[in-house]
C-alpha cells in the first residue's frame, strides 16, 4: 500500500509495452481536475509563498499513539531547520493521498498542505493493535512560516475515506522554544545536479549500517541504485527533473538488526527487520531517528540504503523508503519502494504474506492512484480504457492491495506486482509523472 508497505513480491510476471503519459498528464492538470481532485482543491490557486513563508523549513515531530479502534495525536517539538528544498508554486497538496493531511492555516486560508502515510498506521491493522497501546514517532515537514499559523493534523476514517481532525495548536515563527539547528555541515555528496532545488524533486539516499570506512561503498551503491531508476519509464524521460544526492550517516557497526535470528548491531538508525514478524520486512520504528540526521539537508523524497546482503525493504508514502544494498535484486526492490514513498502507489499482489488484517473497507474507493473497489472508479484510470493508446493491455484485473476479490489493479502485471515485471503500467508511469511535476513546480 502507499503507506506502504512495499515489501516487494518475487514472482516473474508477463506485461505489455509501456507508453510514457505525457500527453494525458496535460489533460488531467488542464481539464480532467474537477474528476480527479477534490473541487476545492482543483480551483484553488497556490498561496504566495513570499507573503507567508521565509526560505527556512520547519520540522514538527509528532507523536502517535492508540490501538486498532482509535489514535491520538500529540506535538513532540518544532524545529527551524535547513532551506525549503520544495517548489514554491505546489503548497497545497492537489493530491490528497495518504492516511494522514497535514495542514497550515493563516486565519481561513490554507497555505501548506501534504498527505502522508506511516507505520503507526500500518501497526494499528496487526493482530497485536487489537490488544496492546503503542506509540510512534512521526516528522512533518513545511516551509517556516512568517507569521503565526494553525497547524492541524487529520486523519483518514476508514469507513467513509474521508480525513477527520485530531490534533490542532499555533505556532508562532517568534517562539523562543523553537529549536534551531546547530550550524554543521553534513557530509553530502552530490551524485546528479540537474538544477535549483526549487525546480527539480530533490531525492536524497541515506547511509544506514555503513561504518566510517564503508562510505566509498554507499556512493557506490547509490549510484547503482540511481542508475537503475533512470533506466525506466517515467524516470529514464525524467531523468532531468531530478537531483540526487547521497548523505554519508556512519555507524558503529555495518548491517542491520536481524531480531528472528538473534542478530543485534550498532547502527545510527536502528533498522531492523521482522517488522511486524514479518521476515523481510525492513523500517525504523522511530522516524525522527532519521529526521534527526537529515536536519542540515534540503530534499523532497529520501530513501534509506540499508547495508545488508537480505531481500528486505520497505516504502512509506511521504515518509521514507529504504531497502538493502547487495541483495539480488536491491536495485528492482528500490524501484518498487520508491514507487510507495515518492509517488503514493500501491502494493497490486494480493496472494503474498503481510502482516496486515482488513487493509480496505471494500465499500470506500483507496486512495492509491493505481488499484479500485470501483466505488468511484471514474476518479482512477478509467478515462484511459479503451483510448486506444494501450490496446487492451489496461483494464480491471481482479485482486490487488493485499485482497484477492473485490480489488483490482489496472494491467495484469506491472512492477507494483511483481519484480518480474520489466516496466511500469500506464495507470502508475501516470501517477509517477503528475508527481514529479508536482514538485517540479509544473
């Protein structure tokens, strides 16, 4: 899913020729909006960026706690940080993807919004959420206000897909309480520059079970894994709208915690398989661990290399994706998580073991850009049927989100369902592109 959990799925699978949605990312932005997107948001134009934020970026880290029946949220901290890395034409989210909408309000008027997802929400679908309280931590980031601003966070109710508040305050840019970070230089290396960071998405990989002497091997890795992504559609005609850069995080010890099989190391961030008891499935419970490390450098998307020869990896939609380095196929898993964290899709396998019990209320249409209950199918790929563009390699194929009936996904593989299919379908390269214009500021 596209909050996500990505653990990507082995099988080899057939698929058809992809063709890149250029054209009908024009029509969608121009015409198709009112379908598509929330009316509100649709027509609303892009708040002024100078009139309401400076050229800093303002951390909030939240806690979240509960069980599987209910959440609460709570302010942790607030952080003046590094230089905004987004567009400052894209504030307000056109998309409304995720489980959670972070908003900031100037009196009635919305200046910054963002959907995301996270583990804490994932949690709360396990056998364990329906008898234990937990919490999580969670970061969010915006542009540093100007001026006093209401924060509020909401989140999604399952039954309706509608997003309902939990948590509102004001913060005020003056507060002598806000954190400000330490002026330090992070170790960064620039592995593409393409243009001002404003005008490109800004995709940033992190050093995690590398110790000081592995980080010629992480540029390495980065590399590979960046190359691997400019290989395919959309991003290998995208490749210039990206910047990419690689931040050296050292560790005491190289890998990552391996808790089924007794295997424990000192890592910067604390990566562990076995989320969930899952075996390949890879995160960090605390996200501030890594918002901690990232608090000197701009970006939009980031992703976690993780030093491990295991198949193991995760994608969390605007939150983090993270993967090994050595495995087999690390490369294809990146691609695959990415495709979670950066873009919203979600997991097309529905026959592989996840943790998760009653992901979807199959009366309420997902989120995610690229699978349908055909609740409201009319806001999915349903004007790309029968275009003629694709021949009849898209339709509704049954199963998919982790659901054998009632689900179903654009194309009979794509790589959303497994690491044998060699492209992505036309429904995802679509989502993929709007995303990137989104924060291209296009």
């Amino acid at each position: 899913m596209a909050m996500h959990r990505g653990i990507s799925h082995i099988k080899n699978g057939t698929s058809s020729n992809t063709t890149t949605m250029k054209k009908f990312l024009n029509i969608f932005m121009v015409v198709c909006a009112a379908v598509c997107l929330p009316s509100r948001y649709a027509s609303a134009q892009s708040p002024d960026y100078d009139t309401y934020f400076t050229a800093d970026r303002l951390r909030v880290d939240f806690i979240l706690a509960g069980d599987k029946d209910s959440q609460s949220a709570y302010l942790a901290d607030l952080k003046k940080e590094c230089a905004w890395a987004g567009s400052r034409n894209s504030l307000t989210d056109p998309f409304r993807y995720g489980e959670y909408m972070f908003e900031a309000w100037d009196g009635e008027t919305l200046i910054y919004s963002k959907g995301f997802s996270s583990l804490f929400l994932e949690w709360r679908t396990t056998e364990q959420a329906k008898s234990v309280s937990k919490a999580y931590t969670h970061s969010v980031w915006m542009p540093f206000p100007k001026v006093p601003v209401r924060i509020t966070l909401s989140e999604r109710v399952k039954s309706t897909g509608e997003f309902r508040q939990i948590f509102s305050c004001t913060v005020d840019p003056e507060d002598a309480l806000i954190k400000h970070e330490a002026d330090h230089k992070p170790e960064c290396v620039m592995l593409q520059h393409s243009g001002d960071m404003q005008d490109k998405v800004d995709l940033l990989f992190i050093a995690e079970g590398y110790t000081a002497d592995e980080m010629e091997k992480f540029h390495s890795d980065c590399r590979r894994l960046m190359d691997s992504l400019f290989m395919m559609e959309p991003y290998k005609s995208r490749r210039e709208d990206f910047n990419v850069a690689a931040l050296d995080v050292i560790s005491e010890e190289s890998g990552t915690d391996i808790p089924d099989k007794g295997i424990w190391k000192d890592t910067a961030m604390k990566s562990h398989y076995y989320t969930f008891y899952v075996d390949r499935y890879l995160t960090m419970p605390d996200q501030t661990a890594i918002a901690d490390r990232i608090s000197g450098v701009p970006f939009d998307a980031m992703y976690v290399v993780v030093n491990d020869d295991g198949y193991g990896g995760g994608g969390i939609y605007n939150s983090y994706g993270m993967g090994t380095s050595d495995n087999a196929l690390a490369d294809k898993l990146f691609i695959h998580e990415f495709g979670h964290s950066f873009a919203g899709l979600g997991d097309e396998y529905y026959d592989d073991e996840v943790a998760y019990q009653d992901m979807y209320d199959l009366n309420v249409e997902p989120w995610e850009p690229n699978i349908t209950t055909k609740v409201d199918f009319g806001r999915k790929w349903k004007d790309m049927i029968g275009s003629g563009e694709y021949g009849d390699s898209l339709g509704l194929f049954e199963g998919g989100g982790y659901t054998a009936k009632g689900m179903y996904r654009p194309r009979l593989d794509c790589r959303m369902r497994t690491n044998g299919s060699p492209d992505f379908c036309p429904v995802c390269q679509r989502a993929i592109n709007r995303m990137i214009d989104y924060y291209c500021g296009k």
